[in-house]
C-alpha cells in the first residue's frame, strides 16, 4: 500500500471557457467542458501538482434536458431530470458515456478512450464513478453490448420484490410525487433511490432516481436472497468489466454502503481476478460498517468523512479542539491507512465559500494534517488549489457554496487558470499562484517524503495538555518516520502566529528508536529559510514558530549523540 493523491475533475465544468454563466443556462448558451479539453498540456500540469490518479467525474450516460435524440439516444423527460445538465449519479445507460462531453458525438466512445491513454500518458491512472445503488428513472441502454439484456427488461412488475427483479415496485401504484411532474407517467411505480417505499417522494429526496434491487426484500425484514445470485449482480459485474476492459484504473463508488456487502465481496473478487490492478474506492459514511466494507466487502480505501474531514472543518471553524485529532484516527486503529483524505469534493461546500472558512489560507493546516497524517491517499477537487469560492447562483444547484454538479457552467478559477487551454495561469492573481505552489509543494513532499509516503506516526499531543507554552486546542504536533528520516510536524490553526515550546516523552524515543539526547538541525521543507539547532531529548522542549493558520514539516537532520 503506497500513498497516492487524487484531483478530481468534472469534464462538463473543467474545460468550459464560455463566460456566459446564465442561470438555468442550456449547453448552446453556457457551454459545456470535452474530453479533448484535457489535454497533455494540461494533464502535465496536473501531474506536475503531485498527482497520481485523475477521478474523472460524471462519465458514464446519465439523465439530461439535452436533446441528443438525433444520435439515436432517447430524450429524457425533463420532469425526472435535475437541472439543465443533469445529475451525474442519475445514470441513463451504464454501456455509455456522456454525450456533452464529446465533440463529435456518435465517436464519444473513441474520445473517451482517447482521453484514458493521454492520461496514462502523462504518467497517472484514471478512476471513474460506480454508480451501483439507483439509476436515472427513465434508465434505458442504447449502447448495450450484443446479447446483454437491459436493467429491469423481464421484470416481473406486479411484484414489489423478486430475487431477480432488477427493480422495486409498488404494484397498482403511480408515481406521484408531491410536487408537479407535468406529464412523466409510470406505472407501477418504481421505488425511489434513497429507499424511499413510496409512490410519493419528497422534493428533497433522489426523486429522478430508482432503486436497484440486489436481493434484499426490504418490505419482510430485509430478507436477502443471495443463492443463487441474483441477476442484478451479474449485470453489475458485467458493467465493472466493461470498462476495466478500457483501461479504467479505479472505480469510485457512489453510495457503496447501500448496497450488501455481500455483492461487494463477490463483484470485487471477480473483476480482481482479471484486473488485480484495479482499486475500489467506497463512499462509506457508517463508521460501523468500515472494516466490514475493506475486510469483508474487499474495497481497497473508503472515504473518511464522517470522521478526519468532519472534524478538520470543525477545528477549522473553531468548533472542536484540534487534540481531537487523536480520537479521530485512534478510532480507526488498523485501517488508518485505508482512509482516503480529503478536504473538498462534489457533494461539499468549498473551502473558500462563506459557507465554510471563507478564506481558502485558513485551512493550510488542515491540509497538512490531511496529507500528511498517515499513508492514507489525499483527494483534492479541481479549483481547490486556486481558492474557487463556489458562491455562484448557477440554475438547479443554488447559492450554496458548492460548484454544480446539475448545470452548464463555467468555473472562473478554472478558466483563469486555463486561458483559452494554454493552461499558463497567467491571468491567475498573485494570491492564486501563490495558493497553487504551496499545494504543488505540499502534496509533491507527501509523495517523495519516505516518513509521509511510507512512514510510522507518533501523536505528541498527550504530551502537551499541560504544557502552558503549547495549546493543545489550536495546535497539534506528530513525529512521521520511515528509517533514518524523521520528520516533525507541527501545525497552528490559531489566528495569530504563535510561540510554542514542545514535550517530546520518551516514550517517543522508545517507539521511534532514537537516541535519547541527541543534538540536531531541523529544516522546514515547506519553509527552507526556517531553521533551527536543538537538543532533541526527554528533558529538553523543541522551541519553534508557526505563522497563523499555517504549520511546518521539520525534516530532523545531522542526528549526533550529546
């Protein structure tokens, strides 16, 4: 297991130079973003920030208000269908990609290839969305292969379950939601994507979306009917291959926990067995269910938000103390390192917006924290790196400070960054290139670094709580160390640059198995001017300053005994 870092792109929005941006915009009035839009130029440019893996977002065919029709793909009923663009987790056709992402559509296919080998290319791997749970409710496939039949095409639909039903239905029911789907007609209705049993979802629920049925009958005690297996298994299996067949590294899967782990042992074994290469990232937000997601279920990381990223906000904002830091990993004692980090992604407010630190500098500490923790891979969102605010009004997707996932838009730092695809960022402020290098530094150092790419971690937080000279609620300090490297990190999430003083105890030097009274010259790697000569011992404190919302990565050198 080795330490990776992930950028995720949204095509749709990533290489969209239109500056129209008008609210509920169709794609002829605010563009749309292609896959030949992310080309080598830029692909260098997303390596060269110390990234390994692109999640390309939004591939697969989902549901959409634009007409592609004429390609002999069906339109969509725009009553079912979340904004202009569409949600990219309301997948259509699981056999196809995105049509608005293809400059020449009945060649999309080819275009996405394409991309997949310029990607490998430029030295990363590519994960895509698994969308395993729901599907758009108009779901049909027009690109299935030959011989594959269609989800839902021999159900049995005047039952609500079947073993081998792919769907869920409420027989002699139609669906009428409790709000205006003009003329969208089904019968019997389906059951809504987040298990939602009734003909009447809410506004708020994943209306466009049907429940796929993997064997549980949840309407008598959640009986599962796993032997045989069920069909919805194997055409799931079936898609999973498919599109390892084209060189996708990695799935990450949306929702993974409302699905049986069950499927997910079985499925995960299959497809390791032809591609052993492939990685399975889950979308887990049940602490409970972790280990058996990885042990049992097979999936190589799961995402940590309920834990490192809800709690990294909260120290953020001044909410929780940063010494919980420790209960948050000591939580996940033996599968730290399966944890994937981040700080932002789709489903979250930005950094930057005023829904969260509404700064993007505040957060330096949380990133360092972030990636540099454990050997768990850190996830960064496209603009993350540039400070985007995310506080745009955009259609379907409000002011909420998140970039949509639902409409055509055009993200400004992104186009700064781009210039019309020459990809210099020279219209970039100083404040953004600034932004940008410390992320490149950052997360180039927690790749190359041996004590942050493959390295053990010893928390000196326990030390401290009665140090007058250390606040244990703004600041956290952690050895890493792989051999002879060694590192000290120390972070401030105070608003003030801060004075500190550090305990370092012995059992510290027992765990790490170092002298225990030896003179040494630190260097911060973040901060080469910053340097200091200290006695690293038991009964000595390591004196340092850390600006406001900032910290250091002290690389622990010339070791000689005193």
């Amino acid at each position: 297991m080795s330490k990776f870092v992930i950028y995720q792109v949204l095509p749709r929005l990533f290489g969209n130079s239109n500056t129209t941006n008008k609210p509920h915009g169709s794609i002829n009035e605010n563009g749309c973003g292609k896959f030949n839009d992310l080309t080598s130029k830029v692909l260098k440019e997303i390596k060269a920030l110390g990234v390994t893996h692109i999640w390309y977002t939004g591939i697969i065919e989902h549901a959409t208000q634009t007409d592609y029709s004429t390609y002999d793909i069906r339109k969509d009923h725009p009553a079912v269908v979340k904004g202009k663009a569409g949600s990219p987790y309301a997948i259509k056709d699981y056999y196809d990609v995105d049509p608005d992402l293809a400059v020449d559509v009945v060649n999309r296919i080819g275009e996405f290839e394409a991309l997949v080998a310029r990607t490998h290319k430029a030295g990363m791997k590519v994960i895509i969305d698994f969308v395993p749970n729901h599907v758009a409710r108009e779901y049909y496939s027009d690109a299935r292969p030959e011989g594959v039949q269609d989800l839902g095409e021999e159900d049995a639909k005047d039952k609500s379950f079947a073993q081998n039903n792919n769907f869920y239905y409420l027989p002699y029911q139609k669906f009428s939601p409790s709000f205006d789907v003009q003329d969208y007609e089904e019968y019997p209705a389906k059951v809504t994507g987040n298990d939602q049993f009734t003909a009447s979802p809410d506004i708020n629920d994943w209306y466009e979306t049907v429940k796929l049925n993997y064997g549980v009958d949840y309407l008598n005690d959640k009986r599962q009917h796993f032997d045989p297996v069920p069909d919805t298994w194997h055409k799931m299996l079936d898609i999973l291959l498919f599109w390892a067949e084209k060189e996708v590294d990695g799935f990450r899967c949306d929702m993974a926990e409302m699905v049986p782990v069950e499927f997910w042992q079985w499925a995960i074994a299959c497809v390791k067995k032809q591609y052993p290469a492939v990685i399975f990232i889950a979308e887990v937000y049940n602490p409970h269910e972790y280990r058996n997601y990885i042990f049992t279920g097979g999936f190589d990381y799961l995402y940590d938000k309920v834990g490192m990223y809800d709690l990294l906000r909260n120290i953020v904002c001044h909410q929780h103390a940063a010494s919980q830091i420790t209960q948050a990993w000591q939580a996940l004692s033996g599968i730290e390192d399966y944890m994937l980090h981040f700080l932002e992604n789709h489903d979250e407010q930005r950094i930057a917006s005023d829904f969260f630190a509404g700064n993007a500098w505040i957060i330096i500490p949380a990133l360092i924290v972030s990636a540099t923790l454990t050997k768990a891979p850190f996830m960064l969102y496209a603009g993350q790196e540039l400070g985007e605010q995310g506080m745009d009004t955009e259609g379907f997707s409000g002011l909420d400070g998140r970039t949509t996932i639902f409409d055509y838009w055009g993200v400004k730092s992104l186009q700064d960054w781009s210039n019309k695809g020459k990809f210099d960022g020279k219209l970039l402020s100083d404040e953004q290139k600034a932004l940008r290098a410390l992320y490149k530094k950052l997360l180039n150092l927690s790749l190359k670094e041996p004590a942050i790419a493959k390295g053990k971690m010893y928390d000196l937080q326990y030390a401290n709580f009665n140090n007058p000279s250390y606040d244990t609620n703004r600041q956290f300090a952690y050895f890493r160390q792989y051999g002879k490297d060694l590192l000290l990190i120390v972070v401030n999430f105070a608003s003030s640059s801060t004075d500190i003083s550090i305990n370092i105890p012995q059992g510290a030097f027992e765990y790490l198995v170092l002298a225990l009274s030896s003179k040494v010259e630190m260097e911060d790697l973040m901060d080469q001017q910053y340097q200091l000569s200290t006695i690293l011992s038991a009964d000595n404190q390591v004196e340092l300053t850390i600006p406001a919302h900032s910290g250091r990565i002290l690389k622990i050198k010339n070791t000689q005994e005193s």
